[in-house]
C-alpha cells in the first residue's frame, strides 16, 4: 500500500505541474498539490484528518462547479472528445477533463478517511 501512496503522490504532483498554464491555477495547484502531499504523507505514515477533509472539500467544490459542463458533454459530447482539442463550440470537453481528474482525488482522498 505504501508503493500505491508513492505512486499517487508522484501522479498527482504531475497533475499540478500540468495546471501551472491553465487560465486559473491557484484552484487546481492547490487540489492537485493537496492530495499530492497527502499520498505522500499517507506513504510516511502521517495523516492528517483536517487537510484530507479540506482538500476533500476543495474537490467537492470543483465537482459542483464541473457538473453543468458534465451534463452537456452527456448530452451532447462524445467520448472521443475528451482526447481532442477543446473548442469554444464545445467547452464541456474541458469540464468532463476537470471532473475525471477531481474524481480522482476524491476517490483516493475518501480511501485515506479513517472508519
């Protein structure tokens, strides 16, 4: 388990590295960062319930946020445009992206919750 959390960590620091060109930074930086340090701190056997719970929030937010641009992509996108350019006639493409990636988070941050 503690390859899994190096590995998480790793992926999700490339995730951030990745959102530096994007329009709006701060936002994904700190998600993607967020969990990168918590699957690192998970990995070295310290864990943090408030930051899990913070960063969780933060990507509970952003799913909100995503979830009108996810609806049109179902309604009217197909899958291969995830893998294509987005483009102004179609700008679900870019919240189903950011949507995948918060789901992500959320999954491997709910793993961390303690029962």
């Amino acid at each position: 388990m503690r390859l899994l959390n190096y590995i998480f960590a790793a992926m999700f620091l490339v995730m951030a590295g990745l959102q530096f060109n994007d329009p709006d930074p701060v936002y994904w930086v700190a998600v993607y960062g967020g969990a990168a340090l918590l699957a690192l701190s998970k990995a070295l056997g310290r864990y943090s319930e408030f930051w899990t719970a913070v960063t969780i929030g933060g990507a509970l937010a952003g799913l909100i946020y995503a979830l009108p641009g996810v609806l049109n992509f179902v309604d009217f996108g197909s899958f291969k445009e995830l893998f294509g350019d987005m483009t102004a006639s179609k700008p679900y493409v870019e919240s189903t992206r950011e949507f995948g990636g918060l789901m992500i988070v959320l999954i491997v941050l709910a793993s961390y919750v303690r029962r």
